[in-house]
C-alpha cells in the first residue's frame, strides 16, 4: 500500500511540475484570443464573402463611388512595387481598431478588396499564395471581425498587362 500511494504521490507531483509547454491548450489561458469566436466569424465571413464577390467590371464601377476605397492588405514592399491606382494601404499585420479606423473611419463605407492570387504575370509584385491561404480569406475575415460588413472582394484572376483596372508602383508599365 505504500508504494501505491508513493507513486500516486510521485504521478501527481510530477505532473503538477510539468513545463508549461506539455499543458494542454485548454490549460493555458489567454483572454485576448478567443477560437470560438474566430471560428463563428470564419463561418459568418465566408456566408456573406460568397454574395459579396465581384467582377473586374463590377470592381471598377463601385470604386468610383462615393463612400468606398479599394484596401490593398499585402506588404507595403510589395504594394509598392505595384497596385490598382488609388488603392489605400494597411498591412494584413497591421490590422488593429485604430489601424483599421484611420484608413476606413465609418464602419458602413464599402470596402473592395484584392490580393495576390487575382493577379497574373506580374509574380513579383503579386507572387501567388496557396489557395487555402490567399490574403482575400484572412482579409475579408479579419474585417468581419472589426465589425465591417460592406465588404466587397474582386473575384477573378486578371492580368494587369490587358486589365481595364489601372495599376501603379514601381514595377507598374
């Protein structure tokens, strides 16, 4: 009986000294990052994402809007090598509520959207993601979260060599 109870004591000791890193996640509070709410916004993003994506041509006349702007996410390295002209910039990794309030301050203002994987042949401007991980997803969802709803995300692949869309950058013809 003693030795049981050694081990039991020695099992319950050693678990309770474990690092950190063994823990499940479960066990690892963190009240800045909520998966549940990141999943239902996923979930509620794409719904709306769905209705909400647009032709080149359809693109172009809602930028010419009153209340809308074109937002380019990507880096600033590569959105300054090239982007549609007139588009304003906020790093993807920049995306905070103040961030996010001085590009767009009214939550109903009609944003529209691009990424990488809608441009072709211009691979160093607009160097292709893997489809599950184009900017497009994080960015329409990301935005979702923030509260904005007027979202709009341009839906083909166009080649800004033939595109009625203008673009400009360093590497802009």
């Amino acid at each position: 009986m003693q030795k049981i109870c050694y081990f039991l004591f020695l099992a319950v000791f050693l678990f309770n000294t474990l690092p950190a890193s063994f823990a499940s996640p479960s066990q690892i509070p963190n009240e800045l990052i909520d998966t549940p709410a990141f999943l239902r916004d996923v979930n509620n993003a794409q719904k709306l994402r769905l209705k909400h994506r647009i032709s080149e041509e359809q693109f172009i006349n809602m930028m010419h809007k009153p209340n809308t702007i074109v937002l380019d996410a990507r880096s600033p390295e590569r959105f300054n090598q090239m982007h549609i002209a007139g588009a304003k910039h906020l790093n993807f990794a920049d995306f905070t509520t103040d961030a996010l309030k001085t590009i767009i301050a009214d939550k109903d203002t009609r944003i529209l959207i691009y990424c990488n994987n809608n441009i072709k042949n211009a691979e160093i401007a607009f160097p292709s993601k893997a489809p599950s991980a184009a900017l497009n997803l994080s960015t329409y969802t990301s935005l979702y979260s923030y509260g904005y709803r007027n979202i709009f995300e341009l839906g083909p692949v166009i080649d800004p060599t033939n595109s009625k869309l203008s673009f400009e950058g360093s590497l802009a013809k």
